[in-house]
C-alpha cells in the first residue's frame, strides 16, 4: 500500500504553496489535482508522474467525490506516493477530510499538509485583514452554497450579523444578493463595506468594492468580505501604491 497526501496548493499563485507541499509534489507517483490548482505547480512533477486532472467546471461537470475517492484509493494500492492537489487548504470548504476518511476506512495512510486559503489569500492581495487592532477582533469563514442533501443549512447569516466583526463568504458568488438581504435583516447597515476578489491570483482576477446594500449575484470563483477591515483595507492600499517601491 502506498501514501496519499493530501496537500493545499494555496490560491492561484504557484509560489504561495509550502515547502513542504512542493517536496511531496516532486516526489509524487500519482498527482490527483483540482481546477483551481495553478497549472504551473504540475511542472515540478517528476518524469513519467501520472497527472489526474479532477476538476469539476462551474455546474458541477466532472467526476463525483465518490469516484474521486475511489482513484485515490486505486493509486494508493498501485504506487509509493499519491499526492492530492487541492486548491488553497484542503480542510476549508475542501473534502480532504472526507477523502482522507475514505482512505484510512480502508487501510490507506494519508496526511494533510495545509495550504494558503483563499479566504486569507485574496483579501490579502488588495490589503485587507481579516482582523485588526481597533477596527475587527472577530472573523468567521462561512460558505455561501450549502448541499442541499445535509437536510439542514448551518450558516445563519442573520445571526452572524452581530457575532463577529469580519464575515469571509467562500461559494457566495451565486447567492450574494440573498446573503446581503439576511445580513441586512440580521442588523448590518447598508452602508456596511464590501469586497468581492473573483479568481484571485488568476489572469482573469478581478476585484471590486461596494456595500451590502448594493450587493448582488457575482460570477463565480469569488470570495466576498463584509466588514469595516474592507474600506481600511483599500485605504491602506491606495496609500502603498503611491510609495515607489525599492529595487529587487
């Protein structure tokens, strides 16, 4: 039996993944990798490493969990090392624990190795922090599309509106406007600050501010920030981008 790890590729910039996790990716047999992996990353693969590309396109088109564990499971009986490539952390709004479950259920060592969340990653970009010292001393990562199949919803978004201070929304692209309805209703004001990076560390990234009262549907990949971190965020930005930065 071999080892599967399984490893946060970060955002789509090849250069934020970890030492550890580009160590693991040159070393691998087997490379199982997600959509939003940066394709420059499969350069760093070994000669004659098998690169599965499992990738699901916007509407779901691509292979089920259930068939995606199931050729984690066939490589890890076939080869030493299977390393799967999850964009950003494989354990925030990822089903790396889901797979390492399946395999472990079944014999198979796996590991995780983190990664850079997007989350944390795309507001980073444009300088905003998900907390700061006198501004926001709470955050909470949320996913704006829930599985209907769980039965239940689990994000109360209204009730988020007054327990923290900074709300990361991940897969609120399609459902932003209901998302910024229930925030109003929770307490937030109109004017309440937003942003919304889409493909973040991609060619085609775009970023845009706004308020929740004038927040609606954005085209997916987007991560959505709500808070006051946001408009110090961009004010902090403008100000940098004025500095001629020193030579490299």
């Amino acid at each position: 039996m071999g080892r599967v790890y399984i490893v946060g590729a970060g955002p789509g910039d090849p250069e934020l993944i970890t030492v550890k996790g580009l160590r693991l990716l040159q070393a691998a047999d087997v490379v199982v990798y997600d959509r939003l992996v940066a394709k420059e990353l499969l350069s760093y693969t070994k000669r004659g490493a098998l690169l599965v590309d499992v990738g699901k396109s916007p509407g779901g088109v691509g292979p089920s969990q259930e068939e995606i564990n199931e050729l984690l499971y066939k490589y890890a009986k076939a080869v030493d090392i299977v390393v799967r490539l999850h964009g950003g952390d494989p354990l925030v709004f990822g089903r790396g624990f889901e797979e390492c479950l399946y395999l472990a259920e079944r014999g198979i060592y796996c590991e995780f190795v983190p990664g850079v969340t997007s989350g944390l990653a795309a507001p980073a970009k444009y300088y905003i922090p998900p907390v700061a010292r006198g501004i926001a001393s709470s955050v909470a990562l949320v996913t704006g599309r829930e599985d209907p199949s769980k039965g239940r919803r689990f994000v109360n978004f209204r009730k988020l509106a007054g327990a923290v201070d900074t709300l990361i929304i991940y897969m609120g692209a399609s459902t932003a406007g209901e998302i910024a309805r229930e925030l109003l209703e929770g307490g937030l004001s109109p004017e309440t600050s937003v942003a919304v990076i889409r493909s973040a560390y991609f060619s085609d990234e775009e970023f845009i501010t706004t308020t929740l009262g004038e927040l609606k549907s954005v085209a997916s990949p987007a991560i959505i920030v709500v808070g006051h971190v946001v408009a110090k965020g961009v004010a902090l930005m403008e100000h940098v981008r004025k500095i001629s930065p020193p030579p490299s």
